[in-house]
C-alpha cells in the first residue's frame, strides 16, 4: 500500500530573486529605443521564462501541507511551511494539519442489556498521512463521521449503562468514564488509520437513557437507593440495639428476661428505623403492665 512521501521543494526566495532579474533584463532588453530583433527575441523569451518560473512559486502556511500531482501522479507531499519552487506542472492539493474537533449528534443506542440509550462524543484528529487522507478514501471528513457513529454504536454495544442492569459488570458507561474514553479512542483509531487520521481525543460528551425509558430507570434508581438507605438504617439500629442491651446487662441497671428483652428491641427497632417521629407513651403502672 501506497504511504505519504514527504519532498523538499526548491527555495522559493532563490526562484523569486532570479525572476527579478529576469524583469530586469527583460527591461533593459526593451528600453533602449527601438529594440534589435535578437533583443525582441530574447526579451520574448525571458518572458515565457518568467511566466513559468512564476507559475512554480507556491506558499505552505503553518499546520498545512500541499500535496502534489503530476499529470494523475502522486509526486510527494510538503508540510514545512514557507515559499517554495516546484514544477509548474504539478497540481498542488492543500490540505491542513491543524488539530479538528467534530461532535456527533445524539443518537439512540442500545447497551449491552438491550436498553435504548442516547449518546454523542467528541472527537479532537487531526490529518498524519495526507497520501492516505486524500486517495485511500472519497471524503475523509465523511468517513471520519461515519466511521465514528459506527464505533460508538459498537462500544455501547459493549459496556451495559450501569450496574443496575448487570450488578457483575466491570466496566459500565456511566460510571467507568477513563476506561470507556480509553476503548472508544482505540475504536476510532483502528478503524480511521485507513484514511492517515490521527486521533488526538475521543471522549463521551453525552449520556443518558433513552426518553421513552428515562422516567422508569429514575424510578428503579430512586427505589434502589431506598432499598440501601433502609439496609443502612436496619443495619445501624441493630447495632445500636445490641449496644443497649449490653450496657443494661454489664451495669445491672435492669434485669430483663426473654419476653421483655423482645419488647424493648421491638420498641427500640420502631424508634430507630421509623421514618416518622415517634409519640410517647408513659407507663404510669407497673413494667409488667
């Protein structure tokens, strides 16, 4: 396969000082009165030698290159920026190196548990082969956008959205964000290599659950998270339970059998775990009342 052959072109300022003293000769040639045929000639000639000399000078600005042709030829490609002589004949091709961001729409994809998810990315290249860029490819700023789209609706193929959907999961889209960032740039750069694009950054700009589903996922995320505040709370008054009943034992406060052991941790489980305030009620006879 063809790669990018990178050339030096003459001096463009030696090839510009020569064509001012061509002019100049061709002044002198023509100046003085009533020229001699042989000066006509080469004044004539001097000229054609100037329009050509002049057709070769070209300019290379910073971060662009210029790519050149000759009669259908690749010839090679310049990328140091300055003014240059090359052969008038070549077709010259700009194209620049400078650093690109391209953000894709939000589009619907599914995860890797079926779920419909929307997500866009954006993507920071840059042109490496100018060869590759122009003549592997039809339009390499279309292909870079197709070929992104596809290796985003592969990586959320890949990953589920969160651990909701598969609790073993490693990897997750919305919460391992460097690792996902990290798959989705190697995606995008196997799969442009082919069109000479190096890719600079790609990284999720966008995520979320589909519309259709984003109300249910809240409500699975809000009941899930009570699940485990409530897990919490048992957990600690269960503790603090145990505390309680160790204390009254080890300072002989109090001597509980069975039965009432059960209804003080009944009671303290109310008081601890309810999600009200709890209302008083005083015993104005005897414990066993």
């Amino acid at each position: 396969m063809q790669t990018e052959k990178i050339i030096r072109p003459g001096n463009g300022y030696v090839f510009l000082a020569l064509i001012l003293v061509i002019v100049v000769a061709i002044i002198v040639l023509v100046s003085n009165g009533e020229p001699q045929p042989w000066q006509q000639a080469w004044a004539a000639g001097l000229g054609v030698a100037t329009i050509f000399l002049i057709k070769g000078l070209t300019v290379i600005a910073p971060n662009s290159s210029k790519v050149f042709l000759l009669f259908g030829a690749y010839r090679g490609s310049a990328k140091s920026s300055g003014l240059y002589w090359v052969n008038p004949f070549y077709r010259r091709m700009t194209v620049s190196l400078r650093a690109r961001n391209f953000e894709s729409e939000k589009i619907k994809v599914n995860d890797k548990t079926g779920n419909p998810v929307m997500i866009s990315i954006i993507l920071v290249w840059r042109v490496n082969d100018t060869f590759k860029s122009l003549f592997q490819v039809d339009n390499y700023e279309s292909f870079i956008k197709a070929q992104t789209d596809s290796a985003v609706r592969r990586l959320a193929a890949s990953f589920p959205y969160d651990h909701f959907e598969d609790e073993r999961a490693g990897i997750t889209l919305s919460t391992d964000f460097d690792e996902v960032n990290r798959t989705l740039e190697k995606e995008i750069t196997e799969r442009l290599v082919i069109a000479g694009i190096d890719v600079v950054e790609a990284r999720i700009a966008h995520l979320a659950y589909a519309p259709e589903i984003a109300s249910s996922m809240l409500k699975r995320q809000q009941a899930s998270a009570v699940v485990a505040a409530r897990h919490k709370i048992v957990e600690g008054a269960v503790g603090m339970v145990e505390s309680a009943l160790h204390l009254l034992s080890s300072k002989n406060i109090i001597e509980l059998d069975e039965e009432k052991k059960a209804a003080m941790v009944s009671n303290l489980m109310v008081v601890l775990c309810g999600d009200r305030d709890t209302q008083p009620v005083l015993n104005t006879g005897t414990l066993n009342q």
